[in-house]
C-alpha cells in the first residue's frame, strides 16, 4: 500500500474514487463518537504540511499514468484533510496537470471559517462538508470538537463557503439517536440549512461499529421523517451500504480477499489492514457490505472491534 494514496473506493457518491491521504492517522478537529477509523489520537486546529506535498503528487502522478482513470480523486482520508498546509497546492496541481479529472473533499468543515482554507478549495469540483450540529450541545456531545472550536463559527464558515464557491457542495448530516435527533436538534440543523443553502443534502447513519461502544444507528424510517421535517427540495438518504455493490468500483478479489482473511481467524479491522496492505477507508467500504449481506458477524474484544465469517 502506498503511503498517501489509496482506492479506488467503492462509493455509492463518487463511483471509482481514488483516495488522497494528507494527514496521518488519525489527526483531525473533531473526535465524533461514529467515527469508523476510530479515536482521534491527534486532537488540533493546527495546519501542518503532515503528508508532503511532493510524496503526494508523486504518488498521484505514477498512479494517474499507469491506471485508469478515476471519476474523482477525492482528498480524505485518516482525518481531516484540510489540517494538511498544502491541501490547496495538491487540488491545484491536479487541476493544472490533469484538468479533465475531477476533484472532491471530504471535510468536516469545522476550518471553513478561515478564508485561506475556503480559498484553497476553490478550484475543487464538489466539496463534501458535515454538519451533524447545530447546537453547541450536540456538537460536543457528538463530534467531539478541539476546545477552540464552536458550532457557531462552524457554521458561518459554512455558510461563507457556500457564498463563494462556483462548484458544488453536498452537506451531509450524520443522525445518530440519542445525540442530534430531539425536536430541537432536528429545528436548529434545518434553520441552518435553509442559511447555508446547499446543493444537495445527505442524511447518513451509522452502518458499522464507530469509536464507542453502544451506538444505535437511526432506522431508515427515522431517517425519512427527519428528511421530512427538514423540508430541503434536494435529500437523499445515502446509508445503504448493499448498494455499493453496484458500483463500477466494487471489486469482488477484494471482498473475497477478506472473507478469506476472517475466515481463518477474527480480525480487527486494523488487524485487516496490515494482513491486506488495503487502507482501512477502502476495507470499511467492504465491511459495510458484507454486513449488510449477513455475511460477516462482529464481535467486541480488548482490541477493539472484531469480524469473522458468519
């Protein structure tokens, strides 16, 4: 596995993606409870240049000219790939050498209140930003945020974002029970809605075990009543792991790779990892799937949680 570059990732969103990693795992500005690459390790505000930008277009160009090419080269990752100082360069470097490719970012949005971090992405095609919150309880209680960080700034940094970006940006809002789905939550996440005005609105959910024990993920029904009281022309609902399947990037050697793998003994799905040499972002993919399938079991242990074949 290369160090930065991983994929391409089946997804239902992005079809063939082909993953940049800026930022060791796992540095970001928030620690949600849902994370599936798990505990921040790395809590910070702090913009660093934690990937070099020279490993990352060398990877990017001899995996560009010897493969073929992906719908999106999507900047994601291990954390928050916007933490890394030279995001900016890597999506302008894309664009000038391979204009024709198109370019999204996964972020949690919580820097877009710095106008250098907004102007860096400029040149992106989509911008995936999240939004789980719009109270300053629910934003602790479930992203988890560095302490400097405030649900108020984070959205007005949505909001100028939107303001001034000429592509497109889906707003995703993760539901989980228990943490942002009382009436109130619900009536403060589509009053910012309706500020931000995005293109296009995703509600997710949890499909896999994340950082904590005990989790619920909401229920499609749940999700459809939320979906209808936030009253956006443009939601989709996107926690529907079987249908990656149907993916052009879905890639059955992959998925029998790890049945194999599990088969011979639970594993971790770091543990998934190092076996494979896969980046967890792009097992985690496979896991939803086969989870979905009943075709694997999970089992909680002293190092986090397990897979065996069902």
């Amino acid at each position: 596995m290369s160090h930065c570059i991983f994929g391409p990732v089946p997804s239902r969103r992005l079809g063939m993606s082909l993953g940049v990693d800026l930022v060791p795992r796992k540095v970001c500005s928030l620690d949600c409870v849902y994370c599936e690459v798990g505990i921040t390790t790395k809590l910070t505000t702090e913009r660093m240049e934690y990937v070099p930008y020279e490993k990352v277009i060398n990877e990017l160009s001899d995996y560009l000219e010897s493969n073929p090419v992906p719908d999106y080269v999507t900047l994601s990752g291990y954390g928050e790939p916007m933490l890394n100082s030279r995001a900016g360069d890597v999506i302008n470097f894309i664009k000038q050498h391979y204009p024709g490719l198109k370019v999204a970012v996964l972020t949690n949005g919580t820097l877009l209140k710095d106008k250098k971090v907004r102007d860096e992405l400029m040149n992106a095609d989509l911008v995936l930003p999240s939004m789980d919150a719009a109270t300053d309880k629910a934003f602790k209680k479930l992203n988890r945020p560095e302490k400097h960080l405030k649900v108020q700034a984070h959205l007005e940094g949505l909001k100028s974002f939107r303001s001034e970006f000429k592509g497109e940006m889906w707003l995703e809002i993760f539901i989980l029970p228990g943490f942002n789905d009382n009436s109130k939550d619900i009536c403060e996440i589509k009053r910012a809605i309706e500020e931000i005005n995005p293109d296009k609105i995703q509600l997710n959910t949890l499909d896999r075990p994340g950082a904590i024990e005990g989790l619920i993920p909401a229920t499609h029904g749940e999700l459809e009543e939320i979906k209808s009281k936030l009253e956006f022309e443009n939601i989709e609902i996107v926690a529907a792991a079987a249908k990656r399947k149907e993916t052009k990037a879905y890639r059955n050697d992959t998925e029998a790779a790890i049945m194999d793998t599990i088969a011979r003994r639970p594993c971790t799905v770091h543990d998934l990892r190092d076996i494979l040499d896969i980046h967890i972002n792009e097992i985690n993919k496979y896991l939803d799937v086969l989870e979905a399938d009943g075709k694997i079991t999970t089992e909680f242990g002293e190092r986090g949680m397990f897979y065996r074949a069902k």
